[in-house]
C-alpha cells in the first residue's frame, strides 16, 4: 500500500498539500522566514502526525476494551539539533487521562499497544530520535 501526496507551491513561502482524506493542508513559514504565517510548520506537523497516529491507536482499544475515559490529550515536546540539517533528536510523548473511575492498567496497556506495535509514526521516529513515552492519569 503507498500513499501519495502532492505538494503545490502557491507563491512566497506558501504551499497546498493534498491528503488521501481528500481534506488539503496549507505549509506556510513564519514571517521571519520570508512567509506570512498561514500554514502549518513542516517539522511541528510532524509531531502532529505522532500524536495523531498513537491516539488514533489509542481511541480505537479504548473503544474496542470498553473502556471509561472522560478525555484524553497527548503532549510533546521534541529537542530540535543546533546544525543543519535541523532534526529532532529527543522527542518526550506525555499521554495524559481524564476521568471518574480511570482503569489504569487497561489505559496503560493502550498506549503500550501503540508505542511498541501499532504506531507506524512512532517506529519511523526512533530511527533518528530517542523518544520518551510517559502516562499520567488524572481522576475528576
């Protein structure tokens, strides 16, 4: 299976980028870099498809375990190297769980369902970055 993308220059530092969702994207770079601010940051958005990925991952078992949660977020935040080419090179993915009555053990076993199998993103991450995963669990 491939998935294909096409990325379209619309003038100064703005680009459109299609999705197989059929919902496109605008990549655009700061005003200190010569754009005007109107899109998505290609590096961050890495880190959006990261977190998207592993809580995609996440809501499914959720859902297929049955399991009570009031909401859940994930946090990261990744180290960006000094020299160029710029790349992440520590990435720290905080889970955090919302609810009354959290299953603990259960939500634990979600995320490790996704951060050491399911996840593709994640795999692709730690061939060049040392990734810390950590759970919290917050009870209303």
């Amino acid at each position: 299976m491939t998935n294909q993308i096409t990325t379209t220059w619309l003038g100064d530092m703005k680009f459109e980028s299609t999705n197989p969702s059929g919902k496109n994207l605008f990549i655009d770079a700061g005003e200190e870099n010569g754009g005007k601010n109107d899109g998505y940051r290609p590096k961050a958005l890495m880190l959006s498809g990261l977190a998207g990925c592993a809580g995609l991952d996440v809501a499914s078992l959720i859902k297929k375990m049955k399991l009570e949660v009031g909401a859940f977020k994930i946090e990261i935040d990744a180290n960006l190297t000094e020299e160029h080419p710029k790349y992440y090179d520590k990435v720290a993915m905080n889970f955090h769980f919302y609810g009354n009555d959290l299953d603990q053990k259960k939500l634990q076993k979600t995320v490790d369902l996704s951060v050491e199998k399911y996840c593709g993103v994640l795999e692709m991450f730690r061939q060049f970055a040392k990734v810390d995963i950590k759970t919290f669990f917050h009870n209303n």
